[in-house]
C-alpha cells in the first residue's frame, strides 16, 4: 500500500519536506503555539485569526465546467463556471508552492450514513487548519487508517495568492470544485469555513444528483420517542437556540442528508456562532469552547486570556469549531429515523407572517425554494424598512443544482409519508413591523414549537390566513389565543393588509426566477394579493 506522502507525489507531484499525519487535537494545539499561529484561553480553546478574509467569499467560489457538471449545474452568480485547463495550472502551481514545506494531513469521513460515506483527504498549510478539520469531520477508527482510496482530496494553502490575470481567478482567493478530478482547491484564504462549506457543496450536487437524497443545510435532533425534527432557518431566525434542546438528542446542527427512512448528519462536529455567546443564553455552546476546541478571531479582555465573546472588533462572524461529543445530549451515532416534524423558520421584521402555521406540501415545496426571512433595517440614513432576505432551500450560495430539483425531492419524501408535519415559525415581529410592533416571545416560541412536537396540535382547529393560505392552529397550549393570529394585533387592519400585501408581491417576485422549472403544485403554494381580507 502507498504511504500518504507517496500518494501525494504520485498524484500531486507535491512533495513535502515533511508531512504531520492524523496529528491528535493536542498535538495540533501544541505545533500552533510553538508557531506562534494562536493562542491558549482561560478555558483552553485554541484562538487563532485567519487574517483578511473572516468568512466564506461567495464571489471566488467556482467549479470546473466539465462533462459532469455542464449540463447539471444551474450556472450563474452562485455557480460560476472554470476551465479545466486553469484548473490545472492552477493546482500545480498550488502544489509547487507546498513542495518543500511542512504540511499536515487528515483522512476523514463525510456523512454518517454508511452507504453514502466519503473518504475525503485534507492537505493543510497549517496545523490548526488540520485541527478544524478533526473536529468537524466524522473521525476514522485508527484500524481504518490511512486511507487507501480517498474519494475527495482537499488542497488548503492560504499563503498561495493567485495571479487573477494568470490564473483566471477573481482576486488572489479561490475555492474550486473539480467533480472530475474530485479535488477542492482553496488558496489565499485562511478562513477554515471555505473547507467544510466546499465539502458541503459537493455533497449537495452528489446526493441529489446520483443518488436522489436530500441533502439540507439544517440543524436536526431526536426527542425520547425516536422522533425525528429538522429546523430550517437563515441567519438571525433562533436555529441554533430553537434546535438546541437538552430534552432531545441532538443529530447535527448544519448539514444533513435526507434518504428514505433515515436522516443523518454529513459532519462529526460543529461551527458555531460566538458573537455575544454567554453561559445564560446558549450554556452547551458556551460549555463546549474548552480544551480541543478552535476559537477564530475572538478577542481577549485587556491583559488577560478571557474571551470577550461581544467584542466584535475583527468581525461579528466569530466560530467556535468542536467535535459534536463536546455537547452533552449529542446523539453517538450522528442520525436518525424519517422526521416527524420540519420546522422552517423566519424572522419576519414586516409583522405579517403568523408565529407559527402548518403548511400542506405544495405551501412546503414553495417555501424551501423561497427561503424567507428578512432583516432589520441598518443605520444608513434613509433606511427604515426591514430588508427582506430570500435564500433558496435556506442556502442558496451551496447548490450546486437548481433550488427546484431539491424541493422536488422534499415533496416527493412528503408524499411517501403524509404524516409529516411542516411547519412555518415566524421568531420576528407582531403587532407591527420593527419600529411599530413587539419581537416574538421567545417563551411563547418554545410553547407552539413543543406543542407541535409533542402532538398538542394535531386535533386543534385551524383558520387559513388571507394571502399565504397557510393553517394557523386557533388554540396552542400556554399560549394566549390572540397571539396567533397576526392581524388581529395590528391596531390599524388596513395597513397590516397592506403590508401583507407587500410582503406576498415579494414573495410571488422572488419565485418568479424558479416558476418555468417548478411544477403546478408547488406553483399552486404561492401567496395571494387580495383586496378583500377575512379576519
């Protein structure tokens, strides 16, 4: 069998001077401070920086257009196309810049899912690159090691800048997807999310593509009864609070798979948010940043080593990066059985949306194309409207596919199983938009999500709302009557019709550019203008 660094040349021609391979977590630790890359915290999480770039670059993300993905990938703004031939150039040039040098190697699973399991092989610049990727990925057994077919190669080399000119790139950062040479190259970024995001991305052409499972960007857990929940949500809609549940198991907080009786997480790990994270607020995310775990580009209190996790000086995209066993109800085996509820949620600063519906499975297919939430206006002069956010299947910037062929595959899994509910949660406002009306309760959140979990509504009553047509449960248990329904707390009805009216123009303007490839039914889940309202 090959050994790691002759692979390497064989198929890279990279031929390091030395190479650091499945280096445990404290090692890595060890190597970073002894580079003077990062620091120790009080609790005795790794602090790093990853310099200029503190988030993923969309616009420098490409994938090589080839035989496989010509004709599949939805090409456009979010898939932007690259040569072969630049590919290659450009990979040897990479590799050319890491011969010579220490690099540091991991062999690790994707997907828990043993029948969709992928070898995947990570080549880092550095050692705590190689540590994010020990805690994200899913962990081999050492009889399992070192791999000898590895299905995917990761090249991470943040000190390469590219020659935009030269090598065809937009600026001196890149991340490329090559489904033929089954390579991901990345340069000129530090920033460790380019790795799990680029993985992410294949998975999601791979398993829809090929094998027709659903691949999701959610959070999932399972209750004491085996049941299954999924909560789908962008930014600043309570994912990671509503998710995390110390009564229920928890499978995974970002990246899932769908196949028919079972859901399971691609990831051994977590990439959390850290901005304003407090042992109150979120205790097994604050309890989890401890020894083993990597912190990116927090920032200590003045003269000691503390985190001040609302210290948002180098960006307010702050991560903690841990194995998913730091946090104490993590499910062993990272799946699941077929979910029993789905949970979509938005925070709709509009005050339009009722704080939670159930949809049938057009509304459902409609809603995962749609991916809404909206955001609250910033501190430009001029701005004081929410601004709406719309983010197919809650992660446009990762499919590779169009949005479509996902959600066809969330509805055809609904119809198999017309037991599953899904559910729209609104976490925004009511009453008003911002500036007029109150944010949700997060207390009254819980108590419609648990009673939707523990069954409490499957026999209430419910009442279509005007224009979105979905069902709003007309009693929910410790929650009072008048919450749910949305208009009847707008002091002024007209003007809540007429900001429903707004809200359903963006909607059915958002779907426009999906609605040649979406089928009737999903078409049918559209909202409606209306001039007459029914309270």
């Amino acid at each position: 069998m090959q050994t790691v660094m002759e692979s390497l040349e064989n198929a890279l021609q990279l031929e390091a001077a030395k190479i650091h391979y499945q280096l445990p977590s404290g090692k890595l630790t060890e190597q970073t401070l002894a580079l003077g890359q990062g620091s120790l915290s009080d609790a005795g999480a790794l602090c790093v920086n990853t310099g200029k770039f503190t988030g993923r670059s969309p616009k420098d993300r490409f994938i090589v257009m080839d035989d496989i993905t010509k004709n599949a990938v939805d090409w456009g703004e979010v898939n932007i196309p690259f040569a072969s031939k630049a590919f290659d150039r450009l990979c040897d040039k990479v590799c050319g810049y890491l011969s010579g040098k220490e690099i540091w190697v991991r062999d690790a699973f994707a997907c828990s899912n043993e029948k969709y399991r992928m070898n995947i092989r990570v080549v880092t610049e550095t050692p705590w690159a190689n540590l994010f990727c020990h805690n994200l990925f899913l962990r081999p057994e050492p009889e399992e090691l070192p791999f000898e077919k590895t299905d995917w190669l990761i090249i991470h080399a943040p000190g390469f800048s590219a020659n935009p000119l030269a090598d065809c790139t937009r600026q001196e950062n890149f991340t490329i997807l090559n489904f033929t040479r089954k390579i991901i190259l990345i340069g000129g970024t530090a920033y460790t999310g380019e790795i799990k995001k680029g993985v992410f991305s294949v998975l999601n052409f791979i398993l829809p593509h090929y094998h027709k499972v659903l691949s999701m960007h959610c959070s999932a857990n399972e209750g004491k009864r085996k049941d299954v929940a999924l909560f789908f949500g962008l930014s600043g809609t309570g994912k990671t609070t509503l998710s995390a549940d110390p009564q229920r198991k928890l499978i995974g907080d970002d990246e899932h798979g769908w196949a028919e009786g079972s859901v399971f997480n691609f990831e051994g790990g977590c990439y959390a948010k850290c901005v304003n994270l407090s042992e109150e607020k979120e205790p097994q995310i604050f309890h989890a940043v401890r020894k083993g775990t990597l912190l990116e580009n927090t920032v200590f209190f003045a003269n000691s080593n503390r985190v001040d996790f609302d210290n948002i000086s180098l960006t307010e995209n702050t991560r903690a990066a841990y194995p998913i066993d730091f946090i104490p109800n993590a499910k062993t085996l990272s799946a699941g059985n077929n979910p029993k509820n789905i949970f979509f949620l938005t925070c709709d600063a509009f005050g339009v949306l009722p704080p939670i519906s159930k949809l049938s499975k057009g509304q459902a297919m409609y809603h995962y194309v749609s991916g809404y939430t909206a955001k609250i206006a910033g501190t430009e002069i001029g701005i004081n409207e929410p601004q709406p956010v719309f983010s197919a299947c809650f992660g446009k910037v990762f499919l590779p596919l169009n949005p479509v062929a996902y959600a066809e595959l969330l509805g055809g899994l609904l119809e198999k199983h017309p037991d599953i509910n899904v559910w729209l949660i609104n976490t925004g406002w009511s009453g008003g938009g911002y500036g007029v009306g109150k944010r949700i309760s997060l207390r009254y959140t819980r108590a419609m999500m648990n009673a939707a979990l523990d069954g409490s509504l499957n026999d209430v009553a419910y009442q279509p709302h005007a224009h979105f047509g979905v069902q709003i449960p007309k009693s929910v248990p410790g929650v009072p009557a008048e919450i749910l329904h949305p208009r009847e707390l707008w002091e002024d009805k007209d003007l809540y019709d007429e900001a429903a009216n707004r809200l359903a123009q963006l909607f059915i303007s958002n779907f426009e550019q999906y609605a040649a490839k979406a089928g009737r039914e999903t078409r049918a889940g559209a909202p409606v203008i209306s001039d007459t309202i029914i309270s």
